[in-house]
C-alpha cells in the first residue's frame, strides 16, 4: 500500500534497488545473455553495472569486430585488456595498428582477418603462441606460398580458414598435414580444381579432423573428391612421415559450387560418421548426376542435419532423405506439395526447419503444416508471402517456439494479434523484413 502512494519516480527507484539486491553471480548470468550493444548500455548505468559488465566471464564467448583502430585511444585498450578478449575480427587494417593490437592483447586464441594484403601481418601472428583459430577472408593478393609458410607455424591451432586462396600445386597444400591438432579446415579456391592427392593426404594425415568446408568451381566433367586413402606420400616435404588415419571421422561436412560429380563411389565409403552436411552448388549441376548425391544420402546413417542452398529441386532425392533429420534448411529451392509430403512420412523427428526463399508449394500445404510436422519447435518461412489465415493456422503447431515471418507483408496486426493470444505467446514470432541474403551467408560460414 505505501509503494502505491509513493510518486512514479520513487517507485522506480525502489525497483532499481530491489535489482542491485540481486546476488551478483545472478546478474552476471543475465548480463552475459545480452547482446554487446545492450551490454554496453548497462555498463553505463552506474559504477557497479560497470564492473560487472568488464567480467572477462561476461565477454569469454564474444567476438570484437575492430575497424578503423587508428581511432582507439588507450582507455579502450585498458577495457579491453581487463576483459580479457580472446576473439577479434579484423577490418581494414594496416601493419602499424596490427602490431598495436597485438601487443595490447597477446592473450588472443581467435583472429579473423577480412583482408590479408601483407605478408608481414601473418609473420607478427606469431607472437599469438597460444593461437587455436584463424580465418583469413581474402588471401587473393597472397601466393599459397606466403600464406601457408606462416601458417603451418601456428601448432595448436584447431581450426583454419583459408578463403581466396590459390593452390597451383600439391607442394604447398601438402604442408597443411602438420598441423597435428586441426579439428575444423575450411579451404575456399578461386581456382578450377584443388592437387586433388595432395589434399587426400592432408585429409588422412589430420587424426582430429572433424569438420570440412570446401569450395572450388569445377568442370562438369571434372571428378574430385575420391577421398581414398592414398598409398604413399605424393610430395616429399618432410624427412618426418606421418601416419595416417585408415578411415576418415568427419562430423560435418560443407561443399560449395563444387558439383555433385565430386562425389564419387569411393568418396560414400567415408560418409558414414557424417552428423551435419551443407551443399550449394550451380543449378546445372544437379542434372548431371542426381543418382549420385541419391548415393550419398543413403549412406549417411547418422546424419542429423541437412543444409540445402540453391539446389534446383529437391523432389529428384526427397525419397532418399533419412529418417534420422532433426534440422533441414532448403533455401532458394523449388520444393513441391508432394516433397514435402514425402519429407513428412521419412523425416518425422524433424524439429528445425527453414524454407528461405524456397517455393513450389501452396497455401493449402502450408495450412497442413501441423499435421506434417508436429515435432517442429522451429520454422521458418521468410520471404515467403503469407496471409492471414495460414499465419492462424501455424499456431495450432504445439511444439512450435520460433517462427519467421519475415517478408510476409500481407499479414495483418490483428493476426499478429491473434496469434500471440492463441499460443499463450509460448511462440517467438519474427515479422520484419531482414535481408536473407545475410542469413544465407551466415548459414555457409556456420
């Protein structure tokens, strides 16, 4: 009764002293849920809020996107040591402020690096000893030479990126074996073909790969990917031979404009440990050898997640989908009525699924949805054009807790509306338009 005869401004003061009674290991665990802007708002509330938020507890999973670092003064450097940043990406920057980054934080484990145009910026990485990620975005202006010379330095490191990269022959690719503690390698070429042995001796030379990420235009008549274990070493580069593995352990696997010719009938033998596959290939090659990509999803027992980008149409090999998929995502793809009914009879523990820019499918379709698929917790239909009623009909999904909308410019506010009030707001609904282009993206460096 006295806090409701109290002014509005007293009121609010007793609820933000109510909040500071919080334990602080409680506010900790909210603030390391929030996003770097809205951190940064609560960092400017008051001295307490700001020694809470510089936890290097509260930034430990965080990436800082660094542009422009001529412009920081030494304060933001002191914030960012006492944070203890591990994780940076770095935008257009130049050998002087390089060396500054690098010797105000010498603690780091991740670097991204969107333009790599010197060599001497790779040579100064190794000051980083305990480095464990890199990702260099663009090494056009390199020679494979340069970038794996420094590369192959970095002994702990568990992952590797290496975009616009050329290999004009095995010898430089080969060096890759050596790095020993490789979990993920991703290599994305401008060039028409990877030293196809080379790479199958650094692929059965990694014993901790887990994860590969390819992507090389290629001919249609151009076979890659055997992916068998190679009978000897073909390029001499070291007096230590290493061991390989008989059999390769990929968990997720990622091919890119590459063709589904690459697949061949010794490369399905090294397929079965696969939990995650992402493909996006040009259109005119599935025409080329569907049979084959039918191949490869018959022979992946274990594969959980299915990543579709801008196939020409899925129906050809929906019937060869296993049963096994909990996460499918079909985007810019022609998916008929009959697929996915197809897809609902064989992949019935489906629990995600994103439709992006995919179409061939009606209204009338998506009205069943809750019938097809009534384990999805997650759906997403951006860029599709929705009415009302197939919005009202999504609600009736009672697993569902996210769904985009995004795109769908007919949906009304009342709709809007009604669909909180049915699902008790239990579901997530995103409506404003976003570039799906950006999704996209995000979804093949994932």
């Amino acid at each position: 009764m006295q806090e409701k005869s109290m002014p509005a401004s007293n009121t609010g003061i007793m609820r933000a002293s109510h909040l500071l009674q919080l334990p602080q290991e409680m506010l900790t665990e909210i603030i390391m849920y929030l996003p770097p802007a809205e951190k940064s708002k609560v960092r400017a509330t008051c001295s307490f809020f700001k020694d809470l938020v510089d936890q290097p507890v509260v930034w430990q999973k965080s990436t800082i996107v660094l542009q422009h670092i001529s412009a920081f003064n030494a304060k933001f450097w002191d914030v960012l040591q006492k944070r203890k940043i591990t994780s940076v990406e770095v935008k257009e920057i130049r050998l002087k402020q390089w060396q500054k980054l690098l010797r105000f934080m010498p603690g780091l484990l991740d670097v991204t690096v969107d333009s790599l145009w010197s060599k001497e910026i790779l040579q100064r990485l190794q000051l980083l000893t305990d480095l464990q990620k890199l990702h260099l975005k663009t090494s056009s202006r390199l020679s494979e030479r340069n970038v794996i010379s420094e590369v192959v330095h970095f002994h702990r490191l568990t992952h590797l990126l290496l975009c616009g990269i050329t290999f004009l022959s095995g010898s430089e690719l080969i060096k890759i074996a050596c790095l020993q503690n490789l979990h993920m390698l991703s290599l994305h070429t401008v060039q028409k073909a990877l030293p196809e042995k080379a790479l199958e001796y650094v692929l059965f030379h990694l014993p901790k790969l887990r994860e590969l990420s390819l992507s090389c235009i290629l001919s249609k008549e151009h076979f890659l990917l055997c992916l068998s274990l190679p009978d000897k070493h073909p390029i001499s580069y070291s007096s230590e031979e290493l061991h390989p593995v008989p059999k390769l352990q990929l968990h997720a696997l990622a091919l890119r404009q590459t063709g589904y010719n690459l697949l061949s009938e010794r490369f399905l033998g090294q397929l079965s440990t696969i939990h995650t596959l992402t493909v996006c290939y040009i259109k005119d090659f599935l025409l080329h050898s569907v049979d084959v990509f039918g191949q490869v999803l018959k022979n992946l027992p274990n594969l959980t997640e299915l990543n579709l980008l801008w196939i020409s149409n899925l129906d050809m090999f929906v019937d060869n989908i296993p049963s096994s998929l909990v996460k499918l995502s079909v985007i810019g793809t022609k998916l008929s009525n009959s697929a996915l009914s197809c897809l609902s009879d064989k992949s019935w523990k489906l629990k995600e699924m994103d439709l992006t820019l995919s179409y061939g499918f009606d209204e009338k379709t998506l009205k069943q949805f809750p019938h097809l698929f009534p384990l999805l917790t997650r759906l997403c239909l951006s860029g599709f054009v929705l009415t009302d009623n197939i919005l009202l009909s999504m609600a009736k999904m009672e697993s569902l807790r996210e769904l985009d909308v995004t795109g769908g410019t007919n949906l009304t506010k009342e709709a809007i509306q009604n669909f909180h009030l049915t699902t008790d707001c239990r579901v997530h609904l995103l409506v404003e338009w976003h570039s799906v282009s950006s999704k996209c993206d995000c979804l093949w460096r994932t």
